[in-house]
C-alpha cells in the first residue's frame, strides 16, 4: 500500500512538473522547449535513481572517517578520483591544499567529586594534550562566552571553565552561530582568566550522550589549555551538581598532537561544455570529515548529491557551458582546501556562472536563494519556477551565502546560489560518532539530486549567462 501511495503521489508531482514547464516555456526567453522537457526527464531519473545513495554508501563503508591528514583521508581522496572517472567525467584533477594537521589518541572525562561518574567527553580540533595523568580542578560554570568575557581577571583562576550555552534548533541551522563562538575562542578567553582547562556544552541540539568535536583555535601570547566539549547529556548533569552549591572536580584527560604541516587534494571532476567550455557552474561540497563518525551527514551526503547532480545534468548531452564539481579538502580544519582552490584558480574565477555548495546534511530541500545581478532575475525566476514542484520556494536575491567552502569566493563576486536543506535535526548528529550512513534518508537524498540537477542543467544550459554582483 505505502509503494502504491509513493508511485501515485510521484505521479502526481511529475504532473504538476510538466504543467509548470508548459507554462515556463510560454514566457521563456531562456530556454527551447526541448530543453524544457530535458529538464522534466532529468527531474524523473533524479527522483527514480539510487545513484547518490550508492556513492555515499560507497564511501562511508569502503573509506569510512576521513580526517585531514589520514589514512582514511587519503583514501577518500582516492576514491574520489576513482569515482569520478567510473561515471565518465570527461575531467579529473586534483590540486593540493596544505593544512596544520592535529591528531587525536584519546580522550575520557570524569567528575572526581562530590559525586563519582565518567563524562562523555571529546576533545575540540586543534587541542593541547593534558598531562598523561589529565588534568583536576574545580569546575567554574559561565552561561555563555560573553558572560566568561565579562568575568574579572582572576575569576576562573586554577579552574576549569564551563560553558553551559544551549544552542537553539531551527530548520535554517540560526543558532549555530551563536553557539560556535565559545568553540572557536572558549579555550583563549578561559586562559585569560586563569583557567587551566576548558569543557563546554556541546555545539548540539541533541538529547543523546554523544559529544561534538569541531575546530577550535588558539591566539599567540595567551598560554594554551586543553579545549573540550562534553554530551549535553553530561552538561546537564554537570550543570545540576554545580547548582547544589558544593565545590566540583573533574577530572580531564586528552591526548593529542599538532604535527605541522600536512597535505591533502582538492579533487575535482568536470563535463566540459559544448559552446563555452570556460564557462561554467560549480557544485560540491567538502571531502574530508571529523574522525568520530564515518562523515555521512558532513559532508559525505553533500559530495554525493552534487556528483549525481551533475550526472544527471549531462543525461541529454553535453552541456552549453562546464559542470564542474568540487571535493574541497580539509574543510573541517579551518576551509584550507577552499582558500587553495580560490588561490590557485584565481585568474579563471570569473567563468564561473552559478556556484553551490552542498554542506548541511541530507534532509529535502526546501529554500532556494540566489545573489546576483538584478540583470540575471529573469533567469533566476526560470529556475525557481522548476524547482517549485519539488516544494522548493524561492526566497529572495541577495540572501544567498552558497557554502563554507565558497566564502574564499566571494571577494570574486561569483554568482552565488543556496539549496538550503531543513537542518532540524542535522546539529543532533554533526561531528559526532552518530554521523553514520543510517542517518541519511534514500528518499530525501533523491530529492536533493533533483534539485541540483535542475539547477545545474538550467545554470549550464541558458542562453544567457548569470552574473554576480
């Protein structure tokens, strides 16, 4: 019965898809009709094809984790490579980024006293080792960074800082922000008020007992302690032993190494363009992952889409202008595979003529927003009107912020686009050991191609090209 409802509601929609590409080729100055009706049967083939879950099953089974500079990194990259040329590329390079490679042995937590019991604890990227016996110290609870900020000089003297802010959950990802302040800067502010170590509530909306890493960051001049985040879970309970008002020792023990420079690839795959093979849109999403899960979600769920996008862009032939689509390294370090990709392709940046990138999970898509020159609307609209059927709307220009591993472009004024995907539950499992392949929905990754497939096919197939602002 459930099979049945699928294949008539899917019928239904195409229905609706085809009624709205009549009715876009009747004021098109953009598109023929024939390549209005490629646009229908991409759509259907995107929604009908298992392409992208079988990369990203590839992937995450065959490779697994793949932090920057690893084994399972470098593997990635190679399969990358691989996959690439399997699904007929007609381009296939890679170009190297270099990182501060850090590694990670082990970390455990505990509360010593007044009530014994471990911690789930994780170290943040980029942490100092403590002592091989840990470190133990008092436990002083701020609400947020800024309160920490504003505390005296000496307040968390031979402490251990706590920060217990509780970031919020929204379907656009709003609160990370706010959240991954104390993150990046926690461990800097918390040594210029004496701490001797650093743990925070994870950067999460989960109720589960899983701790999320991340990258976190030191600053010149100030002493360097361990930098840590515990389950929310273990943040509530910590939170509730300091309210009783008795003083709280833990215990953190994390080992871990920065190991100077390392280096990984930027691998790039590319179907070249019949009329403007210069020209072209760039899609991707970002190669590497944290080491606790098998990076399904992040970003492996995003490098999947985006090559059977651009698969399925091609089915009807070669495009007017390239597809090219990014696997950018070492995002997670701090966007170093992103900066050497804009570096190093700085003089040929103004060819491109849509840029998107796929980083934010694997749920539908349900917001589609564009940057660009007021002269490019028109066609904007025409892709908008496309995606409509897939219950994708049509925000507004200028709002669009296209990707992490696209903010080294934006000084280059390249068009930029957002397929925002709903991120209710995506801070549940980002950067955490529950960022597994049984996170990812087969239907929903479909849906995701779809999108960029259309996008992509119309991006590269316009008879007038986008331009950004």
């Amino acid at each position: 019965m459930k099979k049945r409802f699928t294949s008539v509601l899917s019928a239904l929609i195409l229905a609706s898809f085809s009624l709205n590409v009549v009715q876009a080729h009747a004021k098109s100055d953009n598109f023929s009709a024939e390549q209005l009706s490629h646009v229908t049967a991409i759509k259907k083939q995107a929604l009908e094809s298992d392409l992208a879950w079988d990369l990203v099953e590839s992937l995450t089974t065959e490779v697994g984790p793949r932090m920057p500079g690893t084994p399972g990194d470098e593997a990635g990259v190679a399969w990358a490579v691989a996959k690439f040329k399997a699904m007929g590329f007609d381009k296939v390079w890679t170009e190297p980024a270099t990182f501060p490679k850090w590694i990670r042995y082990s970390e455990s937590a505990a509360v010593v006293s007044p009530a014994p019991q471990q911690l789930h604890i994780t170290a943040l990227g980029n942490s100092i080792s403590t002592p091989k016996e840990g470190i133990e110290a008092q436990v002083i609870e701020f609400e947020n960074l800024a309160e920490l900020e504003s505390a005296s000089d000496n307040a968390a003297e031979g402490k251990i800082v706590f920060i217990n802010y509780r970031m919020d959950r929204d379907r656009d990802g709003n609160g990370y922000g706010p959240a991954v302040k104390a993150r990046s800067r926690g461990a800097v502010v918390a040594a210029q008020k004496g701490a001797v170590g650093y743990v925070m509530r994870s950067v999460s909306t989960a109720t589960h007992r899983f701790a999320h890493t991340g990258g976190s960051h030191y600053k010149e001049g100030v002493t360097k302690i361990v930098s840590s985040a515990i389950s929310n879970a273990d943040a509530d309970q910590l939170h509730r032993l300091v309210a009783l008002g008795k003083p709280v020792t833990i215990n953190i023990n994390v080992q871990a190494k920065s190991m100077g420079e390392g280096t990984s690839y930027n691998v790039i795959g590319e179907f070249t363009g019949s009329e403007f093979p210069k020209e072209h849109v760039l899609i991707g999403g970002h190669l590497d992952s944290w080491d606790l899960g098998t990076g399904a979600l992040d970003d492996g769920a995003g490098i999947a889409i985006t090559m059977a996008a651009a698969k399925f862009a091609t089915l009807k032939g070669q495009p007017k202008r390239s597809i090219r689509v990014v696997l950018f390294a070492a995002e997670e370090f701090g966007l170093w595979g992103a900066k050497a990709y804009a570096k190093a392709n700085e003089k040929t940046l103004s060819n491109i003529v849509a840029a998107a990138e796929s980083d934010f999970g694997a749920d539908k898509i349900w917001a589609f927003e564009s940057n660009v020159h007021t002269s490019s609307l028109p066609l904007v609209n025409e892709i908008a009107a496309m995606l409509k059927p897939l219950n994708v709307e049509y925000i507004a220009n200028n709002a669009a912020r296209n990707g992490p591993d696209l903010i080294p472009l934006r000084p280059f004024k390249v068009p930029a686009f957002a397929l925002s995907q709903d991120g209710t539950d995506y801070f549940d499992y980002h950067h955490t050991a529950d960022d597994t392949l049984d996170k990812v929905d087969p239907a929903k990754l479909r849906h995701n191609v779809a999108s960029y497939a259309i996008f992509a096919y119309m991006a590269a197939n316009a008879k007038t090209r986008i331009i950004g602002k």
